[in-house]
C-alpha cells in the first residue's frame, strides 16, 4: 500500500492573486486530505475540496464573489471540454 504524499506548492489568491506557500497532504490516488497555508497572512478557503486559499484581508463576501466567478469558469471550461470531446468522437459512439 502507497502512503501519503506531502507536497510543497504555491497557491494565488482566489481574489487578488497574491501567492502563498502551502503544504498539501494528498492520497496515492491524488485526492487532497488537508493542507496548511505556511505563508504569512493567507488561510485556506474552508468547504472546499480543491485547494483555495485567500488573504486574511479579504472578507467573506470578497472571497464568496471570487469563488463564485472561479466556479462559473470552471464549469465553462468543463463544458468546452465536453463540446471538444463531442467533435472528435466518431460517429456512433
């Protein structure tokens, strides 16, 4: 059985970009268990299971609108995907 692996890796802000210094523990399979943001004024968004982080500056409603504009890309790019995926199937499959 594979154990965990700590990673060290910088994250941006979800509002403003700014980076910051996060060890991350994921699973062999590469889910993330838990995470520490070790930089100086940045904490982890909470309820999410992809790493976010954001300034200890920014409020909650700064972070929420980020994190809503971030979610509606990410479904765009989703759904580019999924188009691209259905051009280049072949017919009957």
């Amino acid at each position: 059985m594979s154990e965990n692996k700590n990673v060290a890796e910088m994250h941006g802000c979800i509002v403003c970009a700014k980076t910051f210094s996060v060890l991350a523990v994921y699973t062999p399979d590469d889910r993330l268990v838990d995470c520490a943001v070790t930089s100086f004024g940045g904490h982890r968004v909470p309820g999410e299971e992809r790493l976010l982080v954001a300034c200890d500056t920014h409020t909650m409603d700064e972070i929420e609108a980020a994190h809503q504009r971030w979610q509606a890309r990410n479904d765009l790019e989703l759904d580019d995907d999924e188009q691209a995926d259905e051009k280049t199937a072949p017919n009957g499959l």
